[in-house]
C-alpha cells in the first residue's frame, strides 16, 4: 500500500503536487474543466492543513519552440482561481531564480503554479526531451523546491517522467493524492480483487491495443465480451468473410489462440451493421458472415441481445473500448446498448477504464450510473493489462 495524504503530516512544509490539468483549449479558452475539477479535494486539504502548495502539470506535447506560445498553463490557472475561490500565483517558468524565489516567499495555505512541465522537452529550439525522458538533473531539481510531494496525476501514472518518477525518486516524503488513490482501490475492486460472476467488456478498433488487457482477464473474468472493430479479427480466425471490415491480418493467428485457450470465456458478436463505405447512412443488418463489398461498423440488434443476457447476473463489471464507430448516429446503438445494460444493474459494481468508452458514456448521459469512470485512459488500460504504473511504484509504501 501506498503512502496516501492521510499518512503525512503537511503543515508548514512546501508540497509538490503533480496534478493533471492537461485540458482541451480552444483559441485559449478551457473547453472542459472536469480534470481541474477532480484535483480540488487534494488542495483544499493541503490548504486546509497549512500547506505552501507548489502545483505543476504538463499540457499537451511540446514538439517545438513555437508550441510554448500557445500551451502554457496561464489560462488554468484563472480557471482553478475561478473554481477553487482561492488566489493562485502563476509563475510562468518551469525552473529558475524567479520560480524559486516565488516558492521560498509562500505562506502556509498559499498555492502556487507553475508553468507547463513539457517545456522542458524543448531547449533553445532543441528537442529535448528532459521532463518525457525523466531527465535525472531536472528530478532532482524539482524534488529540492519542496519537503513533500503528492502524485495526483492519474493520466500520466503510466508514464516515468521527470515530474513524478524523477521528484518521487529524490524527495524524502512521498505519497498519493486523493484522486489517484481512489483510481488505485478502485481498479483493484474492479480488476484484481471482483466479485463474481465477473463480465469484462473489450471494444475499439485493434487488438494489438488490448492483447494485454484480454491476456490478463481471460485468468480473472468469467466473460469477456469482444466488440468494435476488433471483433472482426477474430471472426477472420474463425474462418468467416469479414468483407472490408477493419482486421488485422498479422494478430489472426493470435486472435485464434485465444479463442482456444479462453475455454468458452470469449463471447463475440453474432450480427453486425454494416455499411458500403466508413459514413454515418442507415446500415444494413447481417450476421458475422459479410459480403466483400462491406465493412461492419458496429454490432447488430442480436448481439445486443446476447450481452445484455451476460451483464443481466454481473456482480462486477469492467468496460474499455466502444462496441462500434459510437461518434456515428446511426453506429452508436451498440454502444448505447452496452452503456445502458450495465448502467440498469443493480448492486454490481461497474468500471469504466477510461479512453473511448469513458468518453461514450459520458457523452451519452450515463456518467451518474457508473461506480467509477477512470480520469487516465492509458493508465488504466495498462492497469488492466496487470502492468505496474511507473508513477505509482515511485512512491513510498505505508
């Protein structure tokens, strides 16, 4: 078990925090807030305790000297100002006498933010890359401006970057934020320790995204329901014409593998909607066999029958990956489906892992009906696949 804000004692101390505020803008403007949102619990508490709170995030990919201009952290800023009620000093540099110097002179409850942590990929011009690379200098120069640190940055735990591995690494005190200790119990309730029966549901477009997450929970799950573009796939390894579906040729044989080994445990599809051409048009209903001029985007109304059937008894459900091309009206039944089959469940504890389906469900007004809904895509799935997170592991145990 981690060292979690409950187990550190912060009052007086400067504390770094990593938090997530990697949020979408549009001409400058912060188009949804919901990551800023999610990091409040941890900075009221450390303000609450008398923290000097140090905050620091990346935004976006910093691939050259011009990117800085348009992807630095001052509009986040007004906006935590703006959400939290609190005054936020904004220092726009990522190291420096000015930064350092602006940290020494905070008082105990004052909050702090510096300047995109990816900025540090560019130099002059030149890439980089200290903070993607976990440059040693730079983790240990971050980790001296503070007496603690807190990872409260779910999206990048998956990552071994300066800004988390790099502190955790060269600071004497260490712990997790209230955001990434919820992900933590809650994908262990949801993928290492599940009541069962357990019903696993694996969508979106490749199998060679999620070779790791089905090779993982074909020893865990009772199910594991296979849809989306990947379905085709495997119907290819069961010898059936797939049309111009989305396959990938060189995962057939894997993909067969897996249907051997999995005893039962995989359901497919058994109908598919199907279009001439990737374009959201009324589709045509068929079963798994399609005619070569076709390409299936979603599932049909049979599948949708037969998953509705599993998840009915689910105690536990874990979900990750669309059923179809769910950003098309007329290829996002499947998925609606799905999304509505396990928010109707009763006493089961239900897990989204991020990504597209996260994103399906939000946009499809379920977001209430989930137990959890994971802030980090890729480290979810990576959880999922039974991978440690480098930004986790980092930091002290109990």
């Amino acid at each position: 078990m981690k060292k979690t804000l409950n187990d550190i004692q912060v009052s007086g101390k400067t504390v770094l925090v990593r938090v997530d505020f990697n949020v979408p803008l549009k001409d400058g403007v912060i188009t949804d807030d919901n990551r800023i949102r999610a990091a409040l619990p941890t900075i009221n508490h450390l303000v609450e305790n008398g923290a000097k709170v140090v905050l620091f995030s990346h935004l976006s990919r910093i691939k050259e000297e011009s990117d800085k201009a348009k992807k630095s952290l001052a509009p986040v800023a007004k906006k935590l100002e703006e959400l939290s009620g609190k005054a936020i000093k904004f220092i726009a540099q990522t190291r420096g006498q000015e930064l350092e110097e602006a940290i020494k002179s905070l008082n105990e409850g004052e909050i702090l933010l510096f300047e995109n942590t990816r900025f540090e990929d560019v130099q002059n011009g030149e890439v980089v890359k200290f903070e993607s690379k976990n440059n040693d200098e730079l983790g240990k120069y971050w980790a001296n401006l503070g007496d603690v640190f807190v990872n409260d940055a779910f999206g990048t735990a998956h990552r071994a970057h300066a800004s988390n591995v790099g502190i955790a690494s060269n600071i004497a005190e260490s712990c997790v934020g209230f955001l990434v200790q919820k992900e933590l119990e809650m994908l262990a309730k949801g993928v290492d320790k599940p009541e069962h029966p357990f019903v696993a549901i694996i969508g979106g477009a490749k199998v060679s995204d999620k070779i790791g997450v089905i090779d993982n929970l074909l020893e865990k799950a009772d199910k594991i329901i296979i849809g989306g573009g990947m379905a085709y796939t495997f119907f290819k390894a069961q010898g059936h014409s797939i049309g111009k579906s989305l396959c990938e040729e060189d995962k057939v044989a894997l993909a067969k593998e897996y249907l051997d080994k999995a005893n039962g445990k995989i359901i497919l599809p058994i109908d598919s909607a199907n279009n001439t051409d990737f374009k959201d048009t009324e589709p045509t209903i068929s079963g798994v066999d399609l005619p070569e001029d076709v390409m299936g985007l979603d599932i049909g109304p049979k599948s949708i029958e037969l998953f509705e059937d599993i998840l009915k008894d689910a105690k536990t459900v874990a979900w990750n990956g669309p059923m179809g091309v769910f950003e098309f009206e007329h290829y996002n039944k499947g998925t609606l489906a799905v999304c509505e089959a396990i928010a109707n469940l009763k006493d089961s504890f239900t897990l989204i892992g991020g990504g597209d389906s996260a994103a399906a469900a939000i946009q499809l007004g379920f977001k209430e009906k989930f137990t959890h809904i994971s802030t980090g895509g890729g480290a979810s799935l990576e959880y999922m696949e039974g991978k440690v997170l480098p930004g986790v592991e980092a930091i002290q145990n109990k």
